[in-house]
C-alpha cells in the first residue's frame, strides 16, 4: 500500500475523455497549441461497444442501445420503472467492469422473468390436473428442465385474461343493470297497437308539489327601496330640466321610462363625469382635509358651500342619505359640543329636508352653547328667522350682538333687518359706539346720509377716528373738491399724505386732482411722490407702476398716467442694461392688447428718448399711432421718426406713402426728395418716387425716374421694374430689350428670365418662351416659379409627358418644395389620371409632413367628401400653425353648414397671416353668403389696411398687366369672383 501512487497520479482509466459524462465536447486553453479535440458521438460509441462485445463473445449490452429479447408473454409496461432516466448515460465510457455487470444484471432479469412466468404456468397445471416432471435445482440456479415441460403444457393453458373475462361475466349475471331487466318488457311494446297508445294518460302533477311552490313564490314580499317610490312619483310628472351637457331630458325618463331601454353610454359618460368631480374636488381639497387611516376629516366649510349652492326640493333628495348624514353631523357635535360648523351644517341639512323647525331648533342649541365664540351660528339663525315682520330676527339680532359686539358682520345684519332710513343710522350710530375703528361701519353710515354736509362731517369724523385709512381720506377729499374749493381739498391730501406717507394713493389722487381742475403740475407731483416713497422705502415694482397708469388711464387721467411711466418706467432697470428696450417694448405691447394706448404712448415716448436712434422703436410707435391715432399725431412723429434716423429708408417711404394716401401729392414727393437728399444712391427710394407717379398716371416722369435709377441704382430690382413698367404699357418689344439687357448684367435673376418668358408668351412665340424658361432652369437651378412656369407652358401646348419631365428635374435640384410636388400632382389631376396623383401626394406627404399645401390638396381634391374631416383632424396635428391648412379646415366646415365653427377658423387663418391675400378672398366670400354686411365691410377695410401681397390667386390677379392701376379693394372683389369661380366649375 505504501507504493500505491495517490489518485491525481494514477493513469486515466482506458479511452477516459475528461467532461464527458457531463456533456463536454471539449475546449481550448491558452497552453494548447489547437482546438481540443471532440468527443465521440453517440453512435460512435454505440458501435465501440458492439464491437468490444462481439471481441468478448457476448450480446451487446442493453444499458447502451441493444435490443432486448421480446417474447410473446412479455409484459414489461407493468414492470418498467418510472423513475427510469432512459439515455442518462447514453455517452458514458464503456469498460470491462461495465460489460461484466451488464451480462450479470442481464442474467439475472432473464432468471427472474423466467422464475414468473414458471409459477404462473405451474398453478394452472396444478388447476388442471396436469403431471410433470419433477424440477431440478443447482447452484447456478438452472431451470431448464422444468421449462422444457412447462413449454409442453402450453395447449392447456388457460390465461389470466380469460379468467379475469369470466369472474367479470358472473358478477353481470349476478348484478343485472337497469336497462337488462328491463329489457323483455321494452321487447313486449312492440306488440302494442296505436289505439293502445293513444289511450295512455298523459303525466300530471299528483302530488301538486309544483304548485305549492309557485304559490309561495307569489306570495313572498321584499323591502322596496326608496329609490323606486321616488322614481314612481316621479313617472307621472312632465317637468323638463336642461341637463349638464345641455340636452333636455323630461321628468319621466324620455325614451327609458318603460325600463326597455338602457344607454350604457350615457351611464358610462356620467359616471365618468361624477369621478372627474370627485377627482377635481379632491384636488382642490388639499393635503389639511383628507383622510388618513380610520380618521374622518369633514371639511364644514366645504359642505355649507354645496348645500348653498343646492337648490334641490326636499323631495328631491334620497331619505336614506339625508339620514346618513344627520348622523354624521350629529356625531360631530356630541363629540364636540362647541363646533360651530357642525350645527351649522346639521341646521343646512335639516332646511334641505324641509324640517324648517328643526332647524331652528339646531341652530338655538348652537347659538346657546357657541354663540359666544362663532358669528356664523347667530348669522344662520337670523336668516332662518327673517319674514314678516322680522321681529324675531331683531331679537336674535340683538341677544347676537350682546353676545358678540365687537363683530361688523352682526350690526350690519341688524341694520338690514331694519326697514326704514333712521332705524338703519340708529343701529349704525350704535354700532360705531362700540366699533369706532371699523372702516366698514363708517362706510356703511356715510352711504346712508343723503345730504353731502352730513357726509362730509362724517367723513371727517372717520379720518379722525382712523387716519391710517387711506380709502376714507380719498373719499373726503372728493367730496371736498366737489362741494367746497380745491385749496380745501388739497389740504385734506396733505393732510392723508402726513398720516400715511408711504402711500401712493395719495400722491396719485394730488396729481388727478390737479389734472382735474388746472391748478398745479401732475409731474411735479409725481416727481415728488416718487423721492418721498423712496424716502419711506414704500416703492413699488415696475409692472405695478404701469398698472397704475393704465387704471388712471381708464379713469380718464390721462396726464398722471403719462407721468406715472415717465418717473417710474425705468426703476430697477440699470442704465447699462441691454434688456431694456425689449423689456420696455413688451410693456407696451402689454397695455396695447389690453386697450391702453395712451400707456403705451407713454412708454414708447419714455423709451425713444433712451434710445433716440432705435430704428425698432420708431417703427413700433409709428404703428401704434398709424393704427390708433391721428393723421396729425402720425404725421408728427413720423417727422421725428425721420430726423433721428435719417438713414432708414424704410421710414422716409412709409412717410411719404401716409401723405399719399391724404392725398398731399406735393408733401409726398418733398419728403421723397429729402430722401434722396440723405439716400442718394437708395433703390427702395427710386423705386418708392417711381411708384408714386405711375399710381398718379405720370407715366414720363416714372419713366425718367427709372432710367434715373438704372444708372444711379443699377441692381436687378430696379431692371425688373423697368422691365414690367414697359410690360403693363403695352410696350412688349422696349420690355424685350430691357429684358436682354438685364439679363446680361444679372444673368442669375430668376425673376427677369421669368419675366422674358411671360412676354414671348403672351406674344404667341412658344417656343421662344420654352428656350427662356429653359436658359433660366440652366441658369437658376433653384428657381423653382421657372420650373412651374415652364411646366404649364407645356402642358397647356398638349405636351404632358415634358411637363412631368420638367417638374422632376426641378424636383432633382429642390427636393423639399412644395411647390414643385404640388404642381406634380396638379398635373396628373387635370389629366385625369387620379391614381398617379394619389400616389404622388403619399409620397410627398412622407417628404413634407408639415406643407400645408399639400394637405390642403389632398383634403379638398384627392379625398372623398365624408373623409375630408378626419383627413384634416390628422393634417392639423402634424402642422398646427399653417394659414393655408386653416382656410382649407374652415371650408371644410363650411361645406358642412357649420358656420360659426367656419368663421373662426378664417379668423384663425388670418391672425397667423395677414399678408396672404387669398384668406382675405375666401373670408369675404364666406362672409358675402352667410354673413352680414357690416361684418364683410369691416374685414375689407382691414384687408385694404394690411394690403396682403401674397397667395397664389391674389399674386396672378394683381401681376395681370391689365390691373396695374387696381387698388386693394378692387383686386379682393376680383380674387372673391375668381375663387367663386373656379369653386362653382369644381362642382365641391
């Protein structure tokens, strides 16, 4: 034993493969030099073992896949294990001691099925009678003698599933079933004849077990709920009421009174609606009034206010929850005998159910045992009591006020028990006895007195009693200003200014009153009121100072409010603030949306002398004034406006055009010539004078006005129109040559090649107007009106196939225009092909979710009517701010005879664009079939006003050269006749 190696030393046993029991292939480590190699498999090792056993001379083994010896009496299903794990080691290594214990357990299942099988057979011999041999037995357990005379026997055998189908066999015949015994007697009613048939009486109830229990099922009586009296009661009234979501439902039920209806929907709908109460009402609730664990919070405020606003009879409401409730509340005051609220609430809720008596009863009980701390007990039992003659509201009115005296609510709920003038100041004069430093009290006593002396000595006596009022000041010294001189007045104000020197109201009534009556200076007033609340560090913010001088404003104080911005407008803004004027420019907007235009006058006034020079600025209150001032106020600023900035151009024309538009001709063209004089080499300004003599019909002086500028302004815009002046002239030979002499300074101006196209065009020259549409596409590849240009010509010449052609090389070059994809699908819809132009718009509308364009084609040409509404439910939510998108969707509801809804989303369209000329076109239209004529005059003034210059009809009728001379009203009537038109030859 000492030389025995240890276990990690010993050789592998042979073919030994580490892993492979568990499932191993093998693996590669980092000290080999290649992949491990890989087991066998399972049939390799199948046919290794049936090798091996045919070298040994013995039968395969069963464990690893040889078959079995079947006899004829094998049994093995009742024999076999269930916990056997067949193949579990099916990979296993085989070796010698594996095949020796194979051959012996397979020697031994041999022994011992032959051992079963042997007894079973000797039992039957035995049974039977039959002799055999007698049996040998060895040490190797050898029985072959005896099966050599069992297998004899095999004749008289009988088996145990003979002997199983006999003992079954006599327990049938033993224990007969139902149907066997009677069995001869259904074989006997074939002897029976029809007359014998019909005969037979028919099964009735004998023992009257089924009526008995009928009759106890009629006669059993339930509980009826409270809810199916009131329902009864109710079925035979007709009230109608209009329910919440605004349809009328009558008093039997409408269409559900017999109870064979039933909406689901409706019942789902307010269901959901009472949640979305609750869920509100809890949100509202906050975090002090919820419930938490087996606590109930009640919220009596909360519960006064629904059953005040609850105007439901006593009839109305369910017995069982007003019992409920009662025992609530009573609960809350047995627990606490001193909470106002609960008797208050339990009183509510017993006048909700009618039982007025009880109610005052309630509300006695709380006034006795909490009267002396809660206001609202005595409150509520006075207005239970109030009627007739309300002699028992005053004696609970006084009992309140003994018990409370010092409360403001009760005198005033005693003064208005009383019914005459001097009973009122009776109770008040009381009432200041013991509230002298009440401002309700003393308002309430000045409010009765009719004569002013008796009013003003009050109010006198008021300011005594309580200086620090600052309302009662303002008061007494209106009514001084009114009655007496303004010195006395203003002495009252100084007066309040000493006992309250940290008030601004004050100062601002000295600056109105000054203002009122011409004696004295609101802005040295202000100025002073500003230094002295700076002093006292009662300054308020910025935003509140403009509050202020928009409320002066509204009361008619329009020199304080100015006053006001001017001192106050640049307080807490530094004076190296670069935020400034956009903060400033914001303020006015402010007060301009909110109708306060002389505080935005203010404001802007107050900004353009900090920034004198802003161009923004004077633009803005320019506007202001051009939209809510005078010509002479407008024409003054503007003066300004161009004196300080001498070098905007933008300003000098809107000058000269305001003065145009008066007519002032001859103002016009001094300005303009100032113009020139500061802008001596200007476009827009040429290009301005130009356009003030062609509207004047002066056509040689336009003419000299644009040669002028082709030689001291020389850029492409000034070509242009020179090149379409001579157009609308009729000169279309000298517009020709202009064109060509452009073109050679500025070949990359689309717009000129456009032009020469349009000319040749007009001329009848087609294919002179095909090469200057396709020089122009060369010259200006993104150019996409010369690609459309182009592509009509050619489809108007037959030749649609080179239109599609067209339209796809501009497509090449711009990819993401509308346009382009819209006149695409134009074209396949004028030729009719529908389909193409479907499938053209799916694509572009993957292109550009957002073109309002496209969805506008799509809705109102390539849908059917019913889906056009959904189609723009989809179109608006991927392009929520498209002008073009809210024409389309307001037509739509037009067509559906939904006209307000039509209305506004016009009104939609046109506040996110007012310089698009066809929403203007198909409001007015809209507004001249269905809508009045003042409304269709005051959308027409406001289109002349804003002069739209865009929209794809309003640009073809105003570029027509035969209506050059149309102003913007004429072109809006035109475009109305045009869209009306082209709607009514649709036929949508």
């Amino acid at each position: 034993m000492a030389g025995r190696k240890d276990f990690l030393s010993q050789l592998a046993p042979e073919n030994y493969v580490a892993g492979l029991g568990r499932g191993a292939t093998g693996f590669t480590t980092r000290s080999d030099l290649g992949p491990a190699r890989e087991g066998p498999s399972e049939d390799q090792i199948k046919e290794a073992l049936a090798k091996r056993a045919a070298q040994l001379g013995a039968a395969p083994p069963t464990a690893y896949g040889a078959t079995e010896k079947k006899e004829e009496d094998d049994d093995d299903d009742r024999f076999q294990d269930p916990e056997n794990e067949t193949g579990l080691f099916a990979n296993g290594q085989f070796d010698r001691d594996d095949d020796e214990a194979d051959r012996i357990y397979q020697d031994i299942d041999e022994r011992m099925e032959k051992r079963r099988k042997s007894r079973r057979l000797v039992s039957l011999s035995s049974c039977y009678c039959i002799s055999s041999s007698p049996t040998y037995y060895t040490q190797g357990l050898s029985l072959s003698p005896l099966f050599e005379q069992i297998t004899d026997l095999k004749p008289y055998a009988i088996s145990r599933e003979a002997r199983e189908a006999q003992e079954r066999a006599d327990y049938e015949a033993n224990n007969p079933k139902i149907q066997q015994q009677f069995a001869d007697l259904k074989r006997s009613l074939a002897s029976v004849s029809e007359e014998d048939w019909a005969n037979l009486p028919e099964a009735g109830d004998l023992t009257r077990k089924n009526k008995r229990t009928k009759t106890e099922a009629r006669n059993r009586f339930y509980a009826v709920p409270d809810s199916v009296i009131a329902g009864a009661r109710d079925s035979t009234q007709m009230d109608t009421s209009v329910v919440d979501d605004g349809s009328t439902t009558n008093g039997a039920g409408g269409d559900t009174m017999d109870g064979t209806m039933t909406n689901f929907a409706d019942i789902g709908a307010a269901r959901d609606k009472v949640l979305q109460v609750r869920l509100d009402q809890a949100a509202q609730s906050g975090g002090a009034d919820s419930t938490s664990g087996t606590t109930t919070n009640i919220d009596p405020k909360g519960y006064l206010t629904s059953l005040s606003k609850s105007e439901l009879k006593a009839g109305e409401v369910e017995v069982g929850d007003i019992n409920r409730v009662r025992a609530l509340l009573e609960s809350v005051i047995k627990t606490n005998s001193r909470h106002a609220p609960g008797y208050l609430a339990l009183s509510r809720l017993e006048e909700l159910a009618g039982k007025i008596v009880a109610a005052r009863n309630v509300i006695a009980k709380g006034c006795e045992i909490c009267g002396s701390q809660s206001e609202d007990v005595w409150l509520e039992a006075i207005r239970l009591s109030t009627g007739g003659d309300n002699h028992n509201s005053k004696v609970i009115a006084a009992n309140a006020l003994k018990a409370q005296p010092q409360s403001t609510r009760l005198w005033i709920q005693a003064m208005e028990l009383e019914n005459t003038i001097p009973g009122k100041k009776r109770v008040m004069r009381k009432a200041a006895d013991f509230l002298s430093k009440s401002v309700v009290i003393w308002k309430e006593m000045i409010k009765l007195e009719e004569s002013e002396q008796d009013a003003k000595l009050l109010l006198a006596k008021a300011t005594e009693e309580i200086p620090l009022s600052v309302e009662l000041w303002l008061a007494y010294a209106r009514l001084v200003a009114q009655t007496e001189t303004t010195d006395n007045a203003q002495k009252v104000l100084n007066k309040a200014r000493l006992a309250n020197p940290s008030s601004h109201l004050v100062w601002i009534a000295a600056s109105r009153l000054a203002e009122e009556t011409g004696k004295g200076n609101p802005e040295q007033i202000i100025r002073r009121a500003i230094q002295s609340l700076a002093r006292e560090n009662a300054m308020m913010k910025r935003e509140e100072w403009v509050q202020e001088a928009e409320k002066c404003e509204t009361e008619g104080a329009i020199k304080t409010a100015a006053c006001l911005i001017r001192e106050t407008l640049g307080y807490g803004l530094d004076d190296d603030d670069d935020d400034r004027k956009n903060i400033w420019m914001e303020d006015a907007q402010g007060s301009i949306s909110r109708g306060r235009y002389e505080t935005a006058r203010a404001i802007y006034a107050y900004a353009l002398r900090v920034y004198f020079t802003s161009r923004k600025l004077w633009r803005a209150a320019v506007d202001l004034e051009k939209t809510h001032g005078t010509p002479e106020a407008l024409f003054q600023l503007m003066e300004k406006s161009v004196e300080a900035v001498p070098n905007d151009e933008g300003l000098w024309m809107m000058y000269a055009r305001e003065k145009w538009r008066t007519n002032e001709l001859d103002e016009a063209r001094k300005i303009l010539g100032r113009a020139f004089n500061q802008n001596p080499e200007s476009e827009s300004i040429y290009l301005s004078a130009f356009q003030l003599e062609a509207d004047n019909h002066q056509i040689s002086a336009a003419r000299e006005l644009l040669r002028t500028a082709r030689q001291e302004a020389s850029t492409d815009r000034v070509w242009y129109k020179s090149v379409a002046f001579e157009r609308q002239q009729g000169d279309n030979d000298a517009a020709l040559d202009l064109c060509q002499q452009a073109l050679n300074t500025f070949p990359s101006c689309w717009k000129l090649h456009a032009l020469k196209g349009q000319i040749y065009a007009s001329k009848g020259q087609i294919p002179q107007a095909r090469e200057a549409y396709n020089v122009g596409t060369r010259a200006c590849p993104t150019a996409v009106p010369l690609f459309i240009l182009l592509s009509r010509l050619e489809e108007a010449s037959g030749v649609v196939v080179k239109a599609r052609s067209v339209l796809e090389r501009g497509l090449m070059s711009s990819p993401k225009s509308a346009e382009l994809r819209l006149e695409a699908i134009r074209v396949e819809r004028r030729a009719g092909n529908i389909p193409q132009a479907k499938a053209l718009m799916a694509k572009a509308l993957q292109a550009l979710p957002t073109s309002g364009l496209l969805w506008s084609e799509s809705i109102w040409h390539l849908e059917p009517r019913t889906q056009r509404k959904p189609r723009s439910l989809e179109a608006i939510k991927k392009c929520d701010n498209d002008p073009t998108l809210f024409v389309t969707v307001a037509r739509v509801f037009w067509n559906e005879r939904k006209l307000d809804k039509a209305a506004n989303w016009f009104e939609k369209a046109i506040v996110l664009d007012a310089d698009l000329g066809d929403t203007w076109a198909w409001y007015v239209n809209f507004l001249t079939q269905h809508g009045t004529e003042e409304k269709r005059r005051e959308v027409v003034d406001k289109c002349v006003a804003n002069e739209p210059r865009h929209g794809e009809v309003w640009q073809r009728v105003r570029k027509e050269p035969a209506n050059k001379s149309l102003g913007t009203e004429e072109v809006l009537r035109r475009v109305v006749m045009l869209l009306d038109e082209e709607e009514k030859g649709r036929g949508a």
